[in-house]
C-alpha cells in the first residue's frame, strides 16, 4: 500500500546546521508540526510531509535555502527531535546514515503505545524496507541512499522521505512516498516528482513500460539461473585445439571477457540468483525483496529479459516537472500552482496558529514571503 509524490534534486551542501541553529529549528518545526496536527489532523500533516513542494516550503521556513540538500536531513532530524508520539500521535523514525538502520526496530518499539497488531507493525516495517529497496534498487538513476526516514501515526497511517546521492555531480535526489490506496508497490507508484536535473538514461523497473520485464525476469529465476551463467562466466570455454587470434597476434593484448551486458556478475553474486531459485518467489515483488537481490542483480535480470526475450525495461528518469523555479515557465512541465499555493498558505496559517514567540514567528512568516516572491519573480 504506498503511493509516492515526489523526487526533488538538490545540491550537496557540507558541514552540520551550527548547535544554535538547529536548536531554533527544533523549535519551529515542532510548533508548526502541532500546528497543522491541531488544526488539519494526522493524516494531513502526512499528506503535506510527502508533498515536495510543501516540504521545501517548510525547510524554507526552517531556515534554508530553497535548493540545500541539507532541507531533508536537518528539516527530518528537527522534526524528530521535535515530535514525541505519546503527545502527537506520529513517530519519526530512521534517519541519516546508520540510524537509517534503526527504522524496523524503531517501528517495533512504537507498537504498543500505539496500540497496533504485531501483524500491523510487519507490516509498516516491510513497507519500510520495500520503499528503500525499490528507490535504490529499481529506480537505478544513480543516486545511492543514504537518508531514510519514516512518518508513522498512531492509525498505522505512513509517509517516507528519503535522499540519495550522486557522487558524480555531487547532487542529491530525495523521494517521498505516502501509504494510500495503491496495493502495487511496483505498478506506477509515482504521483508527482519533481527535480532539476533529467538523467538522460535510468532504469525504472516501476514503470508500466517495465511490466513484461518485471515478469521476464522472474521467470528466468523460476526456470533456474544456470543457464545464464553463459552471459557472465568471466573464462568461457576454449578448445586447446582450436586455434585462435593470439596465435596469428601475439603482440596484441585481448581483454579475457567480452561482455554481452553492460553489467557482470562474479560467482559469488551469482550465487544469490541460484537461492532465488530455490525460494521460488511467487512475484517480482517477493524476488525483488529477497536478501542480496540489489540494483546489479535486478539490472542484470532486466538486461537478459531484454537481450533474449525482446521484454525491454523503461530507460526513462522518472521525472515528470523541474522543482519549483525550474519549472514555472512551463517547462518541461508546468507547476501545479494552485497545489503550491495551498501548500504556502498552509504553512502560513501554521505560522500563525503557531505558538512561538512573537519574534520567531514573524522571522518564520518573512522566510515564506521572501520565499513567495523570488518564485513569483
């Protein structure tokens, strides 16, 4: 059940937010958090976490530019320091680095002052793990995850928000997703995604057009992997006896390996396919989730379904507009300016509803203003 809204691309920014910096951003998140809690109700305030637009807002607000990568980690890390779910009802788990790990245990932990079945939380934990998985493993557009975090309320209600990085271009691309009514994890999981930057080539194993592959290559499983050792085996067999070009050319230095793919697989990661096998996976879903089933055993599979059996996956970045200023003059596609303005008067209602100090608030309410006029300008 998940429902994603949006990728945004922004530029990696070093350094950590200064300790009183972030400390007013605690502050400020968790007031307007409230504030929208109070006035709109959980399932909002999780509707306007997965909406890019308002959450760039938001940072804004925070106290960001527009375009820092660090928007998500520190505006995330502010908002869980900031949020106690015995007092809002939601839980803020996960988060950069290793305490992204942290997300199932944390989900497991929240279970009984939410009250929720053991079956409910597998459940969240699962949706958990299959968000990262499919982000970094079947949307492969060069981003490597590194932030993950996940918006839990006290219904079972959920929303993702996690980063990933480019180390090439040094961008970062984050994602959101929201629990909704789509029960296919893999079958068009996109509502809006928005970013700067256009990868001129990504594999997207979430795209309809990938549909035939998605079933290719669970079938090339099914049927046991052995017989596709041929397209990776690093020394394929050679007759002794049959004479080859290194006999006519001996100056000439022959790579030992003439990959048909662009990918190769060692024996080791090959063995991972031959333990699918002997799981026989029901679905592409179930294969893609099984334990060392990463990006270059899903390209690999997605590469043969398309070389033998003519099944090819989209090569189509999953973008739909640029980002906010990008996008204004209406192209490549045009911003939803009636969903941006009610994400901005959102957040100004929030403002004021907020309870800060007179200072703080008006601060706040100037960051949005001057964040209004430059995407009007």
């Amino acid at each position: 059940m998940s429902h994603r809204s949006g990728i945004s691309n922004l530029p990696l920014h070093g350094g950590k937010a200064p300790r009183w910096l972030f400390q007013r951003m605690v502050k400020l998140a968790g007031a307007v958090a409230e504030a929208v809690i109070l006035e709109y109700g959980l399932n909002e305030f999780l509707h306007r976490i997965s909406d890019p637009h308002w959450f760039q807002a938001f940072s804004c607000v925070l106290g960001f530019d527009w375009h820092s990568s660090g928007t998500t980690t520190t505006t995330c890390g502010a908002l869980k320091t900031a949020i106690n779910p015995e007092v809002h009802g939601i839980l803020v788990a996960g988060g950069k680095g290793r305490a992204s790990r942290q997300t199932p245990h944390e989900i497991q932990d929240i279970g009984e002052i939410f009250s929720l079945s053991e079956k409910k939380l597998d459940e969240l934990a699962y949706s958990s793990k299959i968000s990262a998985k499919i982000d970094n493993s079947c949307i492969q557009d060069g981003y490597q995850l590194y932030h993950h975090v996940f918006f839990l309320t006290e219904k079972g209600g959920w929303a993702v928000v996690q980063q990933g990085m480019n180390k090439s271009t040094r961008y970062a691309r984050r994602y959101h997703w929201l629990s909704d009514s789509v029960e296919d994890y893999l079958n068009e999981p996109h509502n809006g995604i928005c970013c700067d930057i256009q990868e001129k080539k990504s594999l997207d194993m979430t795209s309809p057009l990938s549909f035939d592959a998605q079933q290719t290559s669970l079938d090339l499983i099914l049927d046991n992997p052995d017989h596709l050792w041929k397209y990776f085996s690093k020394k394929p067999h050679i007759d002794l006896k049959q004479a080859s070009l290194d006999n006519f050319c001996p100056e000439l230095t022959l790579p030992s390996h003439h990959p048909v793919l662009d990918t190769d697989l060692s024996p080791r990661e090959f063995e991972v396919l031959k333990n699918a096998w002997e799981l026989q996976p029901d679905s592409y879903e179930e294969l893609i989730s099984l334990k060392g089933m990463g990006p270059k055993k899903i390209r690999a599979l997605a590469l043969i379904s398309d070389l033998v059996y003519g099944d090819s996956p989209s090569w189509n970045d999953p973008v739909k507009y640029s980002f906010t200023h990008g996008g204004k003059d209406g192209f490549p596609y045009p911003v939803d300016r009636e969903v941006y303005d009610h994400s901005i008067q959102t957040i100004k209602d929030s403002l004021e509803e907020a309870k800060l100090e007179k200072k703080d608030k008006y601060q706040a309410i100037k960051r949005l203003e001057n964040l209004i006029q430059s995407d009007n300008n």
